[in-house]
C-alpha cells in the first residue's frame, strides 16, 4: 500500500501489524490531488463556445433577464464578482451545472 505521511507513523505500524507493507508516497496528499486536478483543468480549459454560452447569460442577468433555474445561481455568483470587481471564481457546483445547462 502507498500512502502519505499523514498521522505519523502511527498508520504505517498498524498496516505492518497486520502484514502489510505500507510505502510512504513521494509526494503528500495535497501534492498529489493538486497534480492530478489541476493538470487536467489545465489541459482541459473550457471552450471558447461554452466561455460565449457563459457570457451571454451573464449579460443576460446584467440586463435584467431571468437566467433558467438550472444555473440561476452560478450565473448570479458570476456576475456578482464582475460587478463587485473581484477576481471570477466559480464554485465546482456552478461549473458542473453551467456544463451540463450548456451541454443540452
């Protein structure tokens, strides 16, 4: 089994005790989620039609139309960071609805 370096080596004696071997990982947990996650958003940016599809109902709300119920709250967390002047983060929950608003 490979693990991290997480509680010691308090875990690494229980798996010995019951015979099985325990590596520790080159990299910590948070290293290895960070690879995995972000080396695939990296080589998967969005497209520029899904960015247009994006844009357009952020607009849409700005100008004051109602966005469908589906991504009504991602579109709202996105344009309330535009009008505030932040930085645009958008939350894992409103990437997966706008994906799958966008999809259909």
């Amino acid at each position: 089994m490979v693990g991290d370096r997480y509680a010691g080596e308090w875990p690494r004696e229980q798996f010995r005790n019951k015979g099985i071997r325990y590596e520790v990982a080159d990299l910590p947990k948070v290293d290895l989620y960070r690879e995995l996650l972000l080396g695939d958003i990296i080589k998967r940016m969005p497209s520029a039609a899904f960015n247009k599809f994006v844009e357009t109902h952020v607009q849409a709300y700005l100008d004051g139309k109602a966005p469908p119920a589906a991504i009504q709250s991602a579109v709202m967390n996105i344009a309330d960071d535009y009008v505030a002047g932040k930085d645009i983060a958008v939350k894992a929950g409103d990437y997966i609805a706008l994906q799958n608003q966008f999809r259909k």
